[in-house]
C-alpha cells in the first residue's frame, strides 16, 4: 500500500518539538520516507510544508506537544503512536501506559536498577523502548510488559485494552474502530457523503477526528460515538460501543503541579484563586452543570479537587458560592512558576465551559451545547455546508465561534448555531435561562 496510509494527516498545523530533522523533499511521500529511515530518534510525525517543499521529521505528536496553526503546513502523524490499544500481542504498541496491571510504576527500560534488564534501547531498537512505557519486545503471548520499579517483582503484564475488541476508552473521544451501525442497527453514513443527510463534519472542518469510511466517531465531543445514518427519517444516532474494561486509573495522588493547562493534573486543591471553596462535582448545588463524573470517566472528576476537564487555559472549578459560578484555581507549574491571577490581571477571560444555560440573550454563553431545540446537530461555523452563511469569525472575533458550538454572534433574543440539516437553515439552541437567583 501507499506509506501515506500508515500516518493520520491534518492540514493547516504546526507542532512544537525540540527533537527535529530539515530536509529538502519534493512531495509528502519522500518526506515519509525520511522519517521511516530516521535514525537521530523515533520518528513519530513529520510536517511538509507545499511552498518551499520542506520536510521535518518529528520526535513529537499531538498527544504530546503543542499544536499551532499554519496555512502552508501538512502535518501527518503515524498512527501506531496514537493507539492507546493494542492489536493481537501488542507487538507493535507505542501507547504511554507506564505501569503494570497491579499499579506498579514501570522500570526505565535504559536504567539498570532496581533490575539489571535483557531488553535494552541498544539491544532492540527496533522495539519502541522508550521511557519506562509498557512493550512487548519478545513477542509475550500474554501482551505487553515492563521492568517493575518493585525490587521484588522482577517484570509483570501491563493492561492495555484490545483495538479489535471494538471498546472504547473514556467517551470514545480516541475511538477508531471500525463499527458502523448505530445502537438501534441502522447502517451509518459515510463521512463523506451528503445524502441522505447533508451535514458539516467533514475532515476538512474536523481534522485529526479520523473521520473516515462510515465508522462510528466522537469528533464534537459526545457522551459516546456515534454517526449520521442511511435512513432518511433517522438524521443520526448514537452507536452501541462498549466501554473498555479498564480506563486510566483517578487518583488523588497523581501530580501535584501542573504542566501545559493542566488537564493531567489530578492532586488534591480544592480552593479557588479568590479563596471560595469548590463544588463537589457529583452535586448540582449551588450551580447547576453537566461535568458529572459518571458522564466523563476519564476526566478525574473526583471530590471537589480543581480539575481542566474542558481544555481551559488552567485548572478550574464550580464553587460553592451561589454568587460565583466557576473560578480558575492557583496551582504551581511543573517548572517551579505559578499560575494564578498575578500578571495575568489584563488577560481576557474566554470561557469555554459546559454551562446549561445563559445569561441574558446568551451574547457571553461560553458553553459546548451543540444540539438545537429540535435536537437538531449544529453546523461547524467555519463550514458553507450545507447552509452557506456570513457568520464567521474574521466578523465576528469576540463572538468565539469555535466547532459547531452555540453561540449568540448578531445579539439575537438567544443562542443558536446554523443546522447540519438542508431543510432547516437555523434554530435556537437546546438551552435555558439560567434563573436570577439560585434555588436548589
């Protein structure tokens, strides 16, 4: 087959990375064939940029940098260090689970201690043998393995979920498998197609979704996949894919700084930059909203601990002040900095929050509903299709219309969003009034 097939690509993208290659190519095939015969490190992506035919090899992806944004550039990823499964023995998996079935943290495969290994980077370096990530070198019939960092346990089994299994981690937000009907036995829709159903989630409006053949995707960020389907009267539905057996683990004693916006942060503070004390976020008092814990089970929606479930800018929290919705939380950076309100007092606040209702006409609503009155899906507001419209955000800038969220862009009476479906131009959002005063 084509190299091009074993990498996901994305237009419009740049990654950040200290560990890269030049070289001058013609095409983006050549520039694939340079990371496969990189050998200055493991080569997990590339990016080619169209004008001046450059290539760049790539120790990073997006699961472990920063993405920009950048016209000129392709970026492609190899696929088998996006998996986070493994296919039969898991021969070939690159995931970064680093610790054994029972929770011990995995050995360094370069250090000798506290177990002298056989299997070294040196020895094999053909088998992925990075960090202390669990591999599988000697082709175990029982999976992927590591060193243990028990003196007592020389080596024991990793649980990496099956690919085939057809289960999905979290809220199937990384699913590829490849089911495609829906949980009522509907066949699902290409992706690519408009009919029945014309819709705007597309690769082009939804790059690195992995929206390919028919198969069941979370691209706009569901309770689960799911897909349009082949029937005329049925628009789309969700698909019935089981929850993987294990998922990453919650625990308080996770990391007690925090590194990029801290989404892995899972420590225990609990207080907010001003001093109110957290929501618990299984209740919905005094603020109502949808981060449930059981809804999101990969998020470590524990406690009332401050957490970044959304990709905010930094940890945050609901709080039990009824006067104050959310807060940011003071919490120190991985590199000794601290992030809180000093010098960040003339930084505007965007809220990007899963809020379940709004204020007003809704012109400030933040929030990541994306479904209309109707139940109707939202159309991205960067696509012309299937509604060709004005509403963009080079007109709008502070309007914040990002994927297909709703918004309130023309100071209409609410939120709403333009619709994925022809006959239906456009319709308020499925959102209430959030009420003057709180009431339990």
């Amino acid at each position: 087959g084509d190299i091009l097939d074993d990498y996901l690509k994305t237009d419009g993208v740049w990654i950040l990375t200290r560990n890269k290659q030049f070289y001058q190519t013609n095409n983006d095939k050549e520039c694939a064939e340079k990371c496969e015969a990189e050998r200055n490190f493991n080569c997990r992506a590339f990016l080619f940029t169209r004008k001046k035919l450059q290539c760049l090899t790539l120790a990073e992806n997006t699961k472990t940098t920063v993405i920009f944004n950048s016209i000129d550039a392709v970026l492609y990823e190899k696929k088998i260090y996006l998996l986070q499964c493994k296919r039969g023995i898991g021969k070939d998996y690159r995931g970064t689970e680093a610790k054994t079935w029972r929770g011990i943290p995995c050995q360094k495969w370069a250090e000798k201690t506290p177990h002298n290994p056989n299997f070294t980077p040196e020895k094999h370096p053909s088998a992925g043998l990075e960090e202390n990530y669990c591999r599988n070198p000697d082709e175990d019939v029982n999976g992927p393995w590591c060193y243990t960092t028990d003196p007592a346990t020389r080596f024991d089994y990793c649980n990496i979920p099956e690919c085939e299994g057809q289960c999905m981690l979290c809220n199937g937000e990384e699913y590829h498998g490849n089911v495609s009907r829906t949980e009522s036995g509907l066949e699902c829709q290409h992706w690519n197609a408009q009919e029945p159903h014309m819709h705007g989630y597309t690769l082009k409006h939804f790059p690195g979704k992995d929206l390919k053949m028919n198969y069941c995707r979370n691209p706009d960020g569901e309770l689960r996949p799911w897909c349009f389907t082949t029937s005329p009267t049925k628009r789309w539905e969700y698909c019935n894919i089981p929850r993987c057996t294990m998922h990453p683990t919650v625990s308080g004693l996770g990391s007690q700084c925090i590194s990029g916006n801290g989404e892995d942060y899972r420590g225990r503070i609990a207080i907010t930059e001003s001093g109110n004390a957290c929501q618990h976020w299984n209740t919905q008092f005094p603020h109502k909203h949808a981060w449930i814990p059981d809804r999101y089970p990969c998020k470590g929606l524990e406690e009332n601990y401050c957490r970044n479930p959304d990709g905010e800018k930094r940890p945050w929290c609901y709080t039990i002040n009824s006067g104050v919705r959310w807060e940011y939380c003071v919490i120190p950076h991985c590199d000794g900095t601290e992030q809180g309100s000093a010098g960040m007092s003339n930084v505007p606040t965007q809220v990007s929050l899963p809020e379940e209702c709004y204020r007003g006409k809704g012109l400030s609503y933040r929030g990541t509903s994306s479904i209309t009155a109707s139940g109707r899906k939202c159309q991205a507001w960067n696509s012309k299709s299937p509604h060709n419209h004005g509403k963009i955000l080079e007109k709008f800038p502070n309007a914040d219309l990002r994927e297909n969220y709703c918004r309130n862009p023309d100071g209409d009476n609410r939120p709403w969003c333009f619709t994925t479906d022809p006959s239906m131009v456009w319709e308020y959002c499925n959102l209430k009034r959030c009420e003057d005063r709180t009431e339990e």
